[in-house]
C-alpha cells in the first residue's frame, strides 16, 4: 500500500536491518562450521518467529559465540604458526649439523679424523692460511623454487659460495594455500659479508623462512634443546585450545538451525509489514490481502489471538474491500492431481474462477499418452517404477535427492502410475508385449476350414509334423498339408473369411493374435489406428468445446451459448462430425463379402466440399450428396455468425445503455464508502483522482468495440483454421504408436531373435549378455526417450487442440504468505 514511500523510510526498516546483521553474523558461524569439517543439519522442527526479547537474546548469544568463534580461531592459528615455525627451526638445525659434520673439503692435507658431528667442517689447520670467517644462511623454501633460487644464487655471488638442498623429513603446512607440502631446507656458506647481503636479500626475493644458524656446536645443541621443550608446551596449548574450539563449534551447530528459521521468519514478517499503510492518528496498520472466502474466519481468529497474546489495546479486524482488480487463482491439489495440475499450469494458469482442465486431463493425458506408448511390457515397468516411487514416497532419501531429473520424476510419480496401467490396457487393446502377440483367447480364424473349401492344392500323404507350417495356438491342426510344388511357388497363403467356417466372429478382447503372422497385418493395423486417432482427436476438440458452455453459463454471458458455442459446435460436428458418421457407417454396412465395392471415405469428404459426386465412388447411402451440400452450407453459414455476431451483440448493448444513461437522471444517494478516501471498487490507499483518471469516454468505448471485433475476427480464423489443423494433428497418434510398434518389433528382431537362433552348446552363458543388452536398449529407447516423445506429443494435444476450444489461462496464481519448512531449508 505505500509503493511511493523509499524502503528507508517505512516503518520497520531497523529491524529488518537488525535481521540483515544477523544473518550475517550466522553466515560467518556457518562458514566456520564447514571449514571445521561440520554440515549444519536441518532445524528439527518448526520453531515461531521471535518475539521482540527473545531477538535481542539471539543477536546476543549469536555475536558473543562469533566473538569467541573469532578469537579462538585466531589464537589456534598463531599457536599453528608458532609451532610451524618452530619444528622447521629445528629440522633446520637437526639438517644443518648433518652439513657441518662432513669431512674436510679437497685440498686440505690429510689427516686421520673420526666422523663426528662435533668436528668442524674446516680442518683446523686451515684456519691459519685463510683470514677470512665462515658464516652459514639457512632457512626453508618451497620446492617449486629451489631450482630458480640455485640458479639466481651461482649468478649474483659467482661461485663464492656452498650450497646444500635436502628435503625435510616430514611436509607441513603452506600458510598460504593451506596444503601439506614437503618443504626443502637449504645450508649455504659463504665467506664476505656482501655476498651475505646478496643471499640474504634473493633469500626475502623467493619467500624464503630464514633461520639463525648458532656459531658453535654447543650453542646448536642448547638451541634444539629448547626447541623441543617449546615446541612440547606448545603442542599442549594448542590441544586444549582445539578442545575449546570444538565446544564452542558444538554449542553453534546446535543453535543455528533453529536461529536461522527464526530470524528468517522474523524477516519476513517485517517485510509484509512495511508494505502496509500506517495510520498515524489510529496508531494502527492497514493492510489489504486476498484471502479465500472460505479461510476468512481462520483469519479473523489468527488476528484475534494476536491482539490477545500481544495485548494491544486496539482490536485487530477484517472488513471486505470492493475492488475492480481480478483476483488471483487458488486451486487447491494434493499430491495426486498436484502433477496434473502442474501441467495445466505450465500452459498457462487459469482465470478466476474459468474452468479447469486439470481434473479431465487426468483421465484423457494417460489414455492419450497409452494410444501412442501401447505395449503391456513396457507399460508393466512404467508402473511398476512408479509404484515403487508411491509406495516409498515418504523415504527421506526419495524426497531429499539433488538431481533435477530424478527430482521431476518423483514429482510426476502419480502421473507416470497411471501412464503404464493404461499403457497396459491398450498394449492388451493391440495385443502387443514386448512386439509379441498374447493369445488369451482361442484365435477367430480357422485354417483348417479354409484348407478343406478352398482351392489350395493339398498333398495326398499326410507331411511329417516337423514340416506342418507353424499356426497360432487355437486354430486347427489340418490332417494333410499343401503339396511342396504348390508351397514352393506360394511362400504365403491367404485366409479369405468369406468361406464359411474360416471367420467364425470378432476376438473378444483387442486384436486377433493371427495378425502377428500375417504379411499385412501392418495395413489392417494402420487403417485401424488411422481411423481411431480421427475419431478419439474429434470427440476430444468437441468435448473441449461443450466445456466452454460453463464458463459462459458461470460469468453470465449467455449470448455466447447463441453466438459462439452454438456456430463452433455446428461447424464442428458438421464437417469432422460427419467423418466419425461415415467411418462408423462404412464399418457396420460393408463386410467381407462386400468390401472390394466398397467406397472411398476419402473421395467421398473430398468431394463433399467440391459441391460433386464421383460415378466411380458409388454411395456410401441413397441421398448422400444432398445431405453433404447442406451440412457444408450449414457450416459455411455459422462463420459469418461466429465472426459478427458477438461484436454486434455487444455494440447494441453499449448503445442501450448509453441511451438509457442520456435519458435517466443520475441519482445522487450513493452509498458511503466505508473507509474516508474509499471509492467503491478500488483499493482504500487510492485517491478520488486516481479514480477519476480511470474513467472511459466515449472514445474508449468505441476502442473497445474495435477490440471487441478484432478479438473475435482472430478467434474465428483460429478456430475455423484449427479445427482441420488439429484433426490432422491427432493423426500423430497414429504415426507414434506405429514407431513404437516397429522399434520394438526391430529391437526384438534383431537382439532376442538372434540369441535364440544363434544358441549353441553354451546357449544359457549366450543368452545372459543378449538379455542384458536387450533389457538395456529397451529401457534406454523405448521407455525413455520413446516415452519422453509420447509424453511431450500428449503435452502438445492437450495445450493446443484441447485447452484452446475453451481455455483462456491468463490469470496468475495466488501466492500466499507462507512458513513452508522447505522455504527455510
């Protein structure tokens, strides 16, 4: 209500700062938490946000735990530091002794000596002819620089120098990267003070850690000693701080979880207050919400009880505000139509109160989806994935996974549940599983029936059974069998059903296993799918249109039960209705006997709307061609109605009320706004300007009605347009359950098939990998991607050739102020 007023200046702007800080302060303890190798795990439960007190007691104990949390952090580090510095000290001298203790250089006279670390690196005899004092450098360096630092050292001093590499006997820790690194210890003599400068200054060039090397053996000694002891007492102090640091990172591990929810919720609430209008003179808020109607007194006593626990004296209370503004959408779902509904949404979220598709497509988006996906082997795993996923819907581990696939598939489980039960339904209306035929049923068809009156050419003997030809389980086994001349020029023989006994009636249930070994069974079941997927997209648009009758009965607009539906429907059931009455007609009047006289539908629709009668397509019934005519006029004449007659309609009731209006006084006894400043169908923060400033004049009304036709113009060409694009466009059913028919007969063919064939005397240790690539391509191809494109192809039916005869989608939903536990997870 106060979107003019800066986020600075609105009433709860410091305590939403003093949120922000300490959400700060929790970012910092739960950085610390997971560089100490700690995961904060979710709040237990759900607390309430905090009141007033209780905050200020979170901020304290939450800074108080950072100022410790910082301190002591700092403390273990410089302890690390220190006693870093102090174990390589010591394995600097430990190194060091080992370089000083070895035997004279060459060119010293020879002299028996013991090999101690007590002697001297120069004979002392030496001493006498050299004047000049040796003195060491040593120190630490990383190993990716020794060999630069070398090169750089032999090039500034010119060789007047010793140096000695070694690596140290345990790695430690770079301060800079955090990683354990075997550092390198390095000893170099040298004789001058100035090639001493020099080294000390390349030394601080590559970060070198440069130690005191001790003169004399004695004074070595001494110094490891007390290295030792120190870096003993450090160990100790360095113990007992990590202890405390892990009590400390206990008690912020414990706390934060629910600190986190609290303050969150703390935030949140201020938000949605600042956004509200502040009386000053009342010393109360304002605030304007939608609500359903049905949870308004649930509101009413939330309020109650606040003013109650808060003892405020001023009573809090809901009054219903008139407003022109379209209210948002509220559809309640669980978790079964909550897939469904998400579909519908995705599309496009319903008007306030428009109808929905989601309970229809929850029925209609499976049976769709199982025309193209029928096969009852792939539509047993569908449902038994997703009966899985039902039945272990509570498990943690299913609701909690990170991947986005494996979370969208747990989403829609419901959906993909009733995907493969009725994909196993039509794969039992196809008589497929896994491209094979299922013979439930004895078979119709009876060879031996057409074998005994027919003019096959039979031989006289009886043929061994090993050469009878191979015949469906429930037909009869003949007594003799063709002769091998007449099977030799016959690869294929035909079963005519017009011989008595050889059809003996429909399958009882789906398709006649005998069509899995006959060469046509691919046209019969094209034009059998063919002419389904017209029918079932027809009956889909239509129904679709009569759903649009309740959106016009519920928002009072009968004129377009007259001017819309009634032209859509007569335009739509007199040309595609029609098609459906021809094909059923053509399927009950012809039969075998009289099927090669048969007309063409085709012919007969295509002539339909060229106004002419083809003599060599006879009639599918006596008066064909007139009737044709008139429904084709009938629906020629319901477009120009579609197209003009709801402008018109609406341009005769603007003009009767501006009539009216012109002719009748304006009554002055208006109703008193509720609030002061109010003007009924706006919004209490609103001023009489503003409502003023959003009247229409004349103009606008004619702008309107230009609108209003334009509108109505689109919409016509769309439908009239749709209504054969999107017949054309059902066909696709069709065409996709005829590529998953052949993908997996040719995945059959060519993997099963040819393991069984193949199988020698290992025939069981053969058949073990042939299954397993079998089960892997079925899985990959036909249950994923083939189920991913019949799933996107009934996603497209549904938005375009059904939502589209009724469906208009654009509202917005409701979303309401919410302490959803995954909110603040």
């Amino acid at each position: 209500l106060n979107p003019k007023v800066s986020p600075f200046q609105r009433r709860f702007v410091g305590e939403v700062r003093r949120c922000e800080e300490m959400e700060k302060t929790f970012t910092f303890l739960q950085q610390e938490l997971r560089g100490a190798g700690r995961v904060p795990g979710p709040c237990p439960e759900s607390p309430r946000a905090p009141a007033a007190r209780e905050a200020l007691r979170v901020q304290e104990q939450s800074e108080q735990l950072a100022q410790e949390l910082r301190e002591v952090t700092r403390n273990r580090a410089s302890l690390r530091g220190r006693l870093r510095d102090l174990r390589q000290y010591l394995h600097v001298l430990r190194e060091g002794q080992r370089f000083t203790s070895l035997p004279a250089p060459l060119g010293s006279p020879p002299r028996p000596r013991a090999l101690s670390e007590r002697e001297p690196i120069l004979d002392p005899s030496l001493h006498q002819h050299l004047e000049r004092k040796i003195n060491f450098v040593t120190g630490v360096i990383h190993p990716w620089r020794v060999t630069a630092f070398e090169r750089l050292l032999w090039r500034a001093c010119r060789g007047y120098l010793v140096a000695s590499f070694v690596e140290m006997p345990e790695p430690m820790e770079d301060p800079a990267s955090g990683e354990s690194i075997t550092w390198i210890i390095f000893l170099i003599s040298y004789w001058g003070e100035q090639i001493g400068q020099k080294i000390r200054k390349i030394s601080d060039c590559f970060h070198c850690q440069v130690y005191p090397y001790p003169e004399s053996e004695a004074s070595r000694t001494d110094t490891i000693t007390g290295l030792q002891s120190q870096i003993q007492e450090l160990s100790v102090v360095l113990e007992e701080t990590e202890q405390y640091l892990a009590q400390v990172l206990d008690k912020v591990a414990l706390a934060l979880p629910t600190w986190r929810v609290q303050v969150q919720k703390m935030k949140a609430i201020y938000l949605v207050l600042n956004q509200c209008s502040f009386d000053v003179t009342e010393k109360c808020l304002i605030a304007e919400v939608w609500c359903p109607v049905q949870d308004l007194t649930q509101v009413q006593d939330a309020l109650r009880q606040g003013s109650y626990q808060s003892g405020s004296s001023v009573e809090c209370f809901v009054q219903r505000v008139p407003t022109s503004e379209s209210p948002p959408t509220l559809i309640r779902t669980n978790k079964f139509t909550a897939g469904f509904q998400s579909i519908v949404d995705a599309y496009g979220v319903a008007s306030y109160q428009e109808v929905n598709p989601a309970p229809y497509a929850i029925i209609t988006f499976p049976f769709i989806f199982a025309i193209m996906f029928g096969d009852v082997g792939h539509g047993l795993l569908m449902f038994l994935f997703a009966l899985w996923m039902v039945l272990y819907e509570d498990s943690p581990r299913l609701r909690q996974g990170t991947n986005e696939i494996w979370q969208t598939f747990f989403e829609g489980r419901y959906l993909i549940l009733l995907m493969g039960a009725f994909s196993i339904y039509t794969g039992f209306i196809y008589n497929e599983c896994f491209s094979k035929a299922t013979v439930i049923f004895p078979s119709a068809w009876s060879v031996a029936t057409m074998a005994n009156h027919s003019s096959w050419r039979w031989g006289l003997t009886p043929v061994p059974p090993a050469q009878l030809p191979i015949l469906p389980v429930g037909t009869d086994i003949p007594l003799s069998a063709p002769s091998s001349e007449y099977l030799a020029t016959h690869p294929s023989l035909t079963l005519d059903p017009n011989v008595t006994g050889v059809f003996r009636g429909p399958y009882p249930f789906g398709i006649d296993p005998i069509w899995s070994l006959a060469t046509n069974h691919l046209n019969f079941l094209n034009s059998f799918k063919m002419k389904m997927s017209v029918v079932l997209g027809i009956v889909h648009m239509g129904f679709g249109v009569v759903l649009g009758v309740f959106n016009h009965v519920h928002f009072q607009q009968r004129h377009r039960l007259v001017l819309e539906f009634l032209p859509e429907m007569i335009f739509l059931l007199a040309l595609f209705g029609y098609l459906v009455f021809l094909i059923f007609y053509k399927w009950m009047k012809f039969s075998a006997a009289d099927s090669l006289v048969a007309p063409s539908i085709l012919i007969h629709f295509i002539d339909m709307f060229l106004f002419t009668s083809n003599t060599e397509n006879r009639p599918l019934y006596p008066g064909q061609v007139p009737v044709q005519t008139a429904l084709v006029v009938l629906a020629l004449a319901s477009v120009p109605v579609l197209l003009l007659g709801t402008p018109l309609y609406q341009w005769c009731r603007q003009h009767a009320s501006r009539m009216v209006r012109l002719g009748t006084p304006v009554s002055t006894g208006e109703q008193e706004p509720l609030l002061e400043g109010q003007e009924a169908g706006n919004s209490v923060n609103a001023t009489k300007e503003d409502v003023e400033s959003g009247g229409h004049s004349s103009d606008a009304k004619h702008l309107d009605f230009a609108e209003i036709f334009m509108h109505q113009a689109i919409h016509t060409i769309e439908y009239c347009l749709g209504c054969v694009s999107n017949t054309a466009s059902y066909l696709r059913l069709w065409a996709l359950s005829l590529a998953h028919a052949q993908l997996s007969e040719v995945l059959w063919t060519m993997v099963m098939r040819n393991g069984f064939t193949r199988l020698s005397y290992v025939g069981s240790v053969v058949l073990v990998p042939v299954f397993a690539a079998f089960a892997v391509l079925t899985v990959a191809i036909l249950l994923v991607m083939e189920g991913l494109s019949a799933f996107l192809h009934a996603l497209r039916l549904h938005w375009v050739e059904f939502q589209n005869k009724f469906y208009v989608g654009a509202g917005y939903k409701l979303c309401p102020f919410t302490f959803a536990s995954d909110t603040w997870e």
